[in-house]
C-alpha cells in the first residue's frame, strides 16, 4: 500500500500581501486551527510539525477545551522555538508575534 500524504485544510490562513497563489506554502504568513476532540492528535501533532517545516511564521492553535490558545513562532528544524500560551479573555500584543498581530481571545469559543 503506497505512503499515504496528509492534505490539511487549516481553519484560517492568512497570505502575504501580493501572493500569486493560495496553493504555494512560501505565501502563509499564518494558519489558525480551532481544536476539536476529533483534530486533537493532528493539530498539535502532524500539523505542527508540518507548518513548522514549511516555515510558516505563526501558528495558532485554539482550544476551546481548555480554554487557552498557543501561538507558535520562529519556525527552525521542523519545531517552533517560540511559544506563547495565553487564557482566552488575554490579549496576545503586536510584541509576542513577528506580524505585530493584535489578537483578542475573549470570544474565542469555549466547551
């Protein structure tokens, strides 16, 4: 049976300005993912590390679960070697992230 290749269709991306291509990695400036029971294993696992990889700059993993969301930066050797976790109802400032995103979790949904 050949290797199977995962696809992942992130909850938000956001490209840099001028990108050509929704389909070209070298254009994300960030990914987002709303974890869920089903998609715990694979958002903090294969996708970190494949986002990692890639060099995407931010990575948001939202967890309603726990109420918290991490923000994964400064991709080097398929790992994040930042890492910022915050409570929802905490302001993420332009200074915790290369962007200089203003991020509001105060509405980020709970279970």
């Amino acid at each position: 049976m050949p290797e199977q290749e995962h696809v992942f269709l992130p909850d938000v991306v956001r490209y840099r300005a001028g990108a050509t291509s929704p389909w070209s990695h070298q254009d994300i400036e960030f990914v987002a993912e709303v974890v869920s029971k089903a998609t715990t294993y694979m958002d903090y696992g294969p996708k970190l590390t494949a986002y990692a990889t890639l060099k995407i700059p931010l990575y948001l993993v939202v967890d309603p679960s726990t109420a918290r969301c991490h923000l994964y930066s400064a991709p080097e050797g398929g790992d994040y070697a930042r890492r910022l976790t915050a409570a929802f109802g905490e302001v993420i400032r332009p200074s915790d992230n290369p962007l200089g995103l203003t991020l509001k979790t105060d509405k980020f949904p709970r279970d």
